[in-house]
C-alpha cells in the first residue's frame, strides 16, 4: 500500500503530470490500470510512493491538471 | 550522370538530417501502438509522442503540450481545424495566396448549404497594403480568418502577427498555415493570436513525409472531424475527451512523430539564425543571378521571405523547364503549386511558374549549377 495511482484522462495528461514531477525531482511511474470500471477502460495511471502523495498532488494541481480518481490498487 | 542538387524543399526537405534517419529506423525496432497497451512497447512509444508535444511547445514557446494534435500533414490539420472550429452560416475571409489546403475544404462547406461563405483579399503588396485588404474584407459576419503566415508560391511572408491583433480586437477566430515557414522563421505562439496553427512536420522542421500537427489555442475546444478509437473512455460509442486524444483517433504516426523531434533537435542544433541568414543569402545570389539573365523572368520579390524563388524563361511551359533541369539531376517543381489562387494574382495561372525552394543543405555551387543550366535554356 506504499504506491498510490493517479487517474488521469489519457495518457498525455498523465505523462505531462510524470514530466513536472520528475522536473521537480519526484519519482513517478508510468503504469496501464486493469481497474477498468475507473475510467471507462484503456486508462493509465501514474504510480507514486505514498509518502510524496500530497505533494504530486499539490504539484499536479497547480498546472491546472485534473486527476480523476487516485486509486489504492491498479 | 552529375551529383544531384535538391531545390524543392518547399515539397519537403531533402536530405534528412542523419540524427533523423537514425530515429526512424530505431523506433522501428522499439515502438509499440501508443496510449493503447502497458507493456514495454507500448509505454515507450507514448513516452516518445510526448516528449515530441514537449519539443514543440519548448520550440514555438507554448506552454499546453496538451494542445498540440497530431496529423499526416498541414492539409489534414487545415481540415481538422476549418471544420472543427466552422460554425452555420460563417464567413471565412482567406489571402489570395491560400494553398487548396484551405481553398478547397471552404468552397466545399460553402456549397454546403449551411450558409457558410468566404471571401478573398489581395495579398501580393507590401505589408501596409495587404493589412488594408484585409481589414476591408472583414464584415459584421466574418467569424473565422485562414491565412497562410507564408506563401508557398512565392515564399513571402505576411504580416501574420499585426493579423492577429486585427482578429483578436474583432475576436474573431484566427487559423494560420505555417507549412512553409516553421523551422525558417521564429514563431512565438505566446505572444501570437491564434485559434489554431497548422504544420507539416516534413518540410523545414526537417521530419519525414506523412507527418503534421496542429496547435490549439488553450480556450479553444473543436470539434472531431474523424471519430474512433484513441485510448480513452473506450466504453463510450461517442467521441470523447480532451485533446489531444480527441481529434487523435486511431493510430498516430510514432516513425514520424519521432522523426519530427529528432528534426526539432536538429534545426535547435543548427541554430534558426543561421539556417535563415544561409538561406536568405542563397535566395538572393539565386535571384540576383537569374535576374541578370536576358529572357527570365523572377515574380514576386519580397523583403520579408523565405528562401524561395518563383520564375521563368519567357515564352517556356515552366513544366518543361522543370523536365529540363531534371534531366540535369537538379529538382524544382513546376506549375501551379497547387495554389490556384496566387498564380492567378501573378498572371501566371495558364504556364504556372517554376519554383526553386532551398535550405540549409544547400550551398552557393547549388545555386550556381542551376543558374548556369537556365542560362544555357534561355539562349536556346
């Protein structure tokens, strides 16, 4: 339960989430979600570790990016 | 058989930088289909279109990598665009230097029987005078402008920003076709008007054919000209979602997606100055020399232009010309350029013109080989 994931609406949104993170520094993943239902399916997620949640939400928000759902399990 | 030299880049550009050859032929080997699938693949390829999106963004200082939708070439984005942001009843206003990119999909929606209508403005003069045509074109229904930021006839370059303003303070929406001078010219779309801008990724910015895309001004939202699969909200029949996915349906070209960044990368490497200054001074040893030639003919010299030159040997079908300078292994392009509307303006509309479009690649004994062989044609 240490890896979170963000829902974004496609994959360019959650790519452009991974790119500020990782200029700020964070580690972000790149992941495809089997959770389907979350978004309607062919969704992906951004895995990050738990302890830097708040702030890759903090982060993401600011630019005005939109997370749909953040996710315990893929 | 003599070295071959390249002057129609204005079709597309020729050589390819090596870093872009070298691209193509690895994506080949590494890509999946992008935003579709998680394995290794897959997740390679997506990585690879955004960082393409990125590219652009960072290279027309745009800050909404979002926004930028890719297509096959500029007359797909024109299309994407005109009928996506073409409301009932609009008036269109378009240069008279308009490529049938964009005169072809207006005169089809205007015999549409939606109302829709457009009109035409002279842009041949200088500067002053092509804003004053334009502004006296525009009426109380024009609601979208389309405008070429550079004539693929004659290479000259419109005042596309003082256009903007005039549209932004009539809000009215703005389209601009900057096929033939991305990669020539600096172009900052934080500082321009625009609803969208359209690009061919093969020609100056050096990327491979069957490659375009389309800028979005972040308030604008269009609507889908093509609907189908792109990887979001697969369970809805109808087209859904935010750009770029919405008007991306079915597989993007990742070969020439990633031929297009290496191709950013090289002209960044290169430098935008240098490759202007090189070009702008073959394109004035090129028409200074054919200017000295009894019996050529140059049209439409222009200050402000990219590197092309429009011409003919009096009393010669300019196709001819053309055939004859190909059988000196030397490519131009001849005829209308697919630019009706400009040849008309010229006079040039029953032999069309030929046209030498150089680039970076080229060098002075380019240019001189082809003034020698006009030369020669001429006395003939």
């Amino acid at each position: 339960m240490d890896t979170k994931y963000l829902i974004f609406s496609s994959v360019t949104y959650a790519l452009r989430a991974m790119t500020l993170l990782k200029r700020r520094g964070f580690d972000a993943r790149l992941e495809k979600i089997k959770n389907i239902s979350a978004l309607g399916g062919c969704g992906y997620a951004l895995a990050v570790k738990y302890n830097i949640l708040d702030t890759a939400v903090e982060i993401i928000n600011g630019e005005g990016l939109r997370i749909i759902d953040i996710l315990d399990n893929k | 058989m003599s070295r071959l030299i390249y002057l129609d880049n204005a079709a597309t550009s020729y050589p390819k930088p090596k870093n872009v050859i070298n691209a193509v032929n690895e994506s080949l080997f590494r890509c999946g289909n992008p935003g579709r699938s998680g394995h290794e693949l897959s997740l390679y390829s997506a990585k690879a279109v955004y960082s393409c999106r990125e590219a652009i963004c960072s290279f027309f200082n745009f800050n909404h990598p979002e926004n930028v939708v890719f297509t096959y070439n500029t007359t797909y984005a024109l299309n994407m665009a005109i009928k996506g942001l073409i409301n009932d009843k609009d008036e269109i206003i378009i240069s008279n230097l308009e490529h049938n990119s964009v005169l072809r999909p207006i005169a089809e929606l205007e015999k549409s029987g939606r109302g829709i209508s457009y009109k035409t403005f002279d842009a041949l003069g200088n500067d002053d005078a092509v804003i004053q045509n334009f502004e006296k074109a525009i009426s109380d229904k024009t609601r979208l402008c389309v405008i070429t930021m550079c004539s693929n006839v004659t290479g000259k370059i419109l005042p596309f920003a003082k256009i903007g303003e005039i549209c932004k303070k009539k809000r009215i929406k703005l389209i601009f076709d900057a096929a033939q001078c991305a990669g020539f010219i600096p172009i900052d779309l934080s500082s321009l008007y625009f609803s969208a801008v359209c690009f061919a990724g093969h020609k100056s910015l050096c990327g491979i054919m069957g490659t375009g895309f389309c800028v979005f001004a972040p308030d604008i939202v269009p609507k889908s000209i093509i609907q189908g699969g792109n990887g979001v909200e697969s369970i809805s029949p109808l087209q859904t979602g935010l750009l770029p996915e919405r008007l991306e349906s079915g597989t993007v070209g990742v070969p020439g997606i990633i031929a297009l960044y290496e191709g950013i990368r090289h002209i960044q490497s290169v430098g935008l100055d240098e490759i202007s200054e090189k070009c702008s001074r073959l394109e004035a040893r090129l028409t200074s020399a054919l200017m000295q030639i009894e019996n050529v003919n140059v049209y439409a010299r222009a200050k402000n232009k990219v590197s092309t030159v429009l011409f003919n040997i009096n009393g010669a079908a300019s196709e001819d010309t053309a055939a004859f300078l190909s059988s000196k292994n030397i490519c131009v392009r001849a005829g209308l350029h697919c630019s009706p509307l400009a040849h008309k303006a010229l006079g040039t509309i029953d032999m069309g013109a030929v046209r030498a479009s150089i680039s970076h690649f080229n060098t002075g004994e380019d240019i001189d080989a082809l003034t020698q062989e006009i030369q020669m044609l001429s006395k003939r």
